[in-house]
C-alpha cells in the first residue's frame, strides 16, 4: 500500500475487530483516521488513544452507517468542525470535494 500522508480515511466499524486494524494501518501509513462506530464509544475512544500513541492522528466519530441521514451527516461533516488533522510529512493538499 502507498503512503497515505495527506489522506484522511473514514473507516466504519472501527472501534473493534477488523475496522480498527484497518484504520490503525492507515494510520501508520500516514492517514488521519475518522475512527466510526455506531454504539461503542469506549472502544472507538481506545482506538483513537492506541494511534495517537503510535504517532498518528484520529478522531471518533458517531454515525449509524444503516441510516441515510446519519451516512451524509458523517460524510459532509468528516470531523471538520471539531478536529484539524496534522500533516507531519508536508501540506496536504485534498481538494473539499462538495
């Protein structure tokens, strides 16, 4: 996989399992990481602790990714007005794609 500096990755169901392999990957490739979860908070907030610990950046996010609303809502929103992702490996140059 190429380096994801500059990237931010939305990764669903990662509060556990699977989605928070993923999104630690991402991590150490250089992403900043939308950790998602639906109900699991705690977990989704150890998650963003582990990467953040490993150097990286995350935020936990809650959204249903079964209803409409909730998918648009965390698409648009993609933590924007609450976290600001450091660039450690230069300036990021994604495009707000609206």
């Amino acid at each position: 996989m190429s380096d994801l500096a500059g990237k931010v990755a939305v990764v669903t169901g990662s509060a556990r399992g699977v989605g928070k392999a993923i999104a630690q990957r991402y991590a150490r490739l250089g992403a900043s990481v939308v950790v998602n979860y639906s109900s699991d908070e705690q977990n989704a907030r150890r998650t963003v602790e582990e990467i953040e610990a490993a150097g990286g950046d995350a935020i936990a996010v809650q959204a249903d990714i079964a209803t409409p609303a909730e998918i648009d809502r965390l698409f648009a929103n993609r933590g924007r007005d609450v976290w600001k992702p450091r660039h450690r490996r230069g300036q990021c140059r994604c495009r707000d794609r609206r």
